[in-house]
C-alpha cells in the first residue's frame, strides 16, 4: 500500500521528535550510575582519589545538598590520631636519655566552615524508590594542590621557633625557644590532621614534621636535665634554704650537683635577717634573694622582703624559727612560679 504525503511529513515528524528529546536528556543517566549506590560508588569514585557521599531527596537540590552535608560530616566527626617522638634524644654528655613517648590527641574539624573543592554529579531519578540521587565528593588531588599553602604557612609558623630552639646551646635558654613552640605547633598538627582527611597520601610525607611537633617536650625535659645546678648560699650555715631552693627546683626536673666542674647553673640563695636589738626586743626584716646565673649571666631573679618579724631579744631562737618559716611559706608560694613565668 502507498502512503500518501501526509502519513510520510508525520513519520519524518515523529523521528524528529524523538531525536530532539533524546537529546534533550542526554546529560541524565538512564541506567543507574555507579556513584549512585554505596555498593559501588567505589568503582565511580575510587577513595584513594576521591571522597565521595550520597544524597538522597525529592528534588535535585535538596539531594545535592544532603550529599554535600554527608561530605561534611566526613570531615568534622572526631578523629583520633596518634603521634609519636620517635627520636633517641641523648644529652651532651652522651649518659641522660629521654624515652620517646606516645601522644594520643582528638581532633575536632570544622567541616561546615572549611569544606572546599566539592563537585556534585547530575541528578539521577530513582524511579523505583521514587526518589532523586546526587554524589557531591572531592578529588584529592585538587584539595591538596589548594590546601598544600596552609600546610606551608603552619609549617613556617612552627619552625620559626623551633629550629631557633634547636640552635640554642644554653639550656634553658631553649627552654624558653621550645615552650614557644606550643601553640604554633598545636594549630601545625590541626593543619596536617585535616591535610591528611584531603590527602593521606600527600599528608605522609609530612610524618617527621609530625615527630618534632610531638618530640618538644621531650626536648625540654632533656634540656632541663642538661641544666645541671648548683647551690652556691650565703647566711644558710644550717642549709636549710639550700635544701628546699634545691628540692623545689627538682621537683621540676632539673639535676643538682656538688661539683663545680659538672656545674652548668649556679642558684645563688642569700638571706638577710636585717636583725635590730631595740632594749629587751628584737626585730628583722628577712630578704631572701636567689638568682640563676650561667658563666656569663643572670637567667632569673627573685627577691622578696618579708613582713616584719618582732620578738625577745632573750628568746632569738624563736624569732630565727619564726624567719625560716616565713621564709620557706614565700619560697613555697612564689619561687616556682615566678621562675616558670621566665622561663615559660
């Protein structure tokens, strides 16, 4: 049977119309795309490369947004990381050793603020779960190629301290440079723990930087015991204050010894009674100075002037018992923590 001209122009027609719509929806998948199941979003987005979630609504926004959210929540749950000075640090004298230690921190990111680099794939219709489906995720890569400038800047921040205090040869002197060191050092291993969310490939290769940033307080543990001390006292014939400036500052971990030749720090301790007879009373006014001092300086200072100390001339010894213990009651209070605020 013939067709007349019209049954062939509404053929033509409908040919048209379907290659116009197929087109038209060409960037929808029609098949389920990979990315769109967690079954297999591996083969789509490989996590060796990418970080990739799923979102899933009724529209395609809402969809991209909850996958963007899922993204976040990757990023901004709490990671626990360890790091650990693995150095064998030894003092100048080849016998003090400081054990290594492990340092367990919890690390809080804020994905929310910090989240960039964030791709999102086409929406897909899930026809059968009467829902709509979108993959936001991140190449690694790319993250790491923009966020690389932060890890550098932190970097350069902690080294600025560090490295000084690596230099100085004065020990406590370097405690000073290494306590420095805290914050710079504590914003650096946050910088690195979300470096190595992006890129734990590329975070690797910064493993020793991590070990320094762990290894400072080890380091000022062995500078304090590189700081070997010496009492060196005036007015003390019993060594009472001697014993107790001693025991205070090796409470913190500094080494004391008798021989001047092993000596690094001389404690100078002095005490002033500033005793007056006035008839049958006796009075002083107790001065208790102890400096630090190396063979060219003075590192610490501390002076104190008691409260007036009054009583008999005949019973002196109570007034002395009176003046250490007044004494002692200030260097208990102050010494350290005066001494710490210097070298801290």
């Amino acid at each position: 049977m013939c067709m007349n001209k019209y049954s062939v122009v509404g053929i033509i027609f409908a040919l048209n119309s379907l290659i116009i719509g197929c087109a038209s929806n060409s960037a929808v998948p029609l098949e389920k795309p990979l990315w769109a199941s967690y079954d297999t979003i591996e083969r789509a987005y490989p996590n060796e490369s990418y970080i990739a979630r799923i979102g899933f609504a009724s529209s395609a926004d809402a969809a991209g947004a909850l996958a963007e959210g899922e993204l976040a929540a990757y990023f901004s749950h709490t990671v626990q990381t360890s790091s650990t000075a693995t150095e064998n640090m030894v003092s100048k004298d080849g016998k003090t050793s400081i054990e290594s230690r492990s340092i367990a921190r919890t690390v809080k990111v804020d994905a929310l603020r910090d989240l960039f680099a964030v791709h999102r794939t086409e929406a897909w219709a899930d026809k059968k779960q009467k829902r709509t489906v979108v993959c936001a995720y991140i190449d690694r890569a790319e993250a790491w190629t923009l966020y690389e400038g932060h890890v550098i800047s932190a970097q350069k921040r902690f080294h600025s301290a560090y490295d000084a205090a690596i230099r100085e040869s004065d020990p406590l002197k370097r405690i000073v440079l290494l306590t420095q060191c805290a914050a710079p050092g504590e914003e650096y291993i946050e910088v690195l723990d979300y470096a190595r969310l992006l890129s734990p490939r590329a975070e690797g290769a910064y493993a020793k930087e991590r070990e320094a940033v762990a290894g400072v307080e080890n380091r000022i543990a062995l500078a304090k015991q590189e700081a070997v001390m010496r009492i060196v006292a005036k007015n003390d014939d019993t060594g009472r204050l001697s014993r107790m400036v001693e025991t205070l500052f090796s409470q913190e971990g500094f080494l004391f010894t008798t021989k001047a030749n092993q000596t690094v720090y001389e404690v100078l301790v002095s005490l002033e009674a500033h005793k007056q007879t006035h008839g049958d009373m006796l009075t002083c006014e107790p001065e208790i100075t102890v400096s630090v001092k190396n063979s060219a300086e003075i590192i610490f200072s501390y002076a104190k002037t008691l409260p007036r100390i009054n009583g008999f001339a005949e019973a002196a010894a109570l007034v002395d018992k009176k003046l250490y213990a007044s004494v002692e009651q200030e260097l208990n209070q102050s010494l350290i923590s005066e001494f710490n605020s210097v070298i801290k």
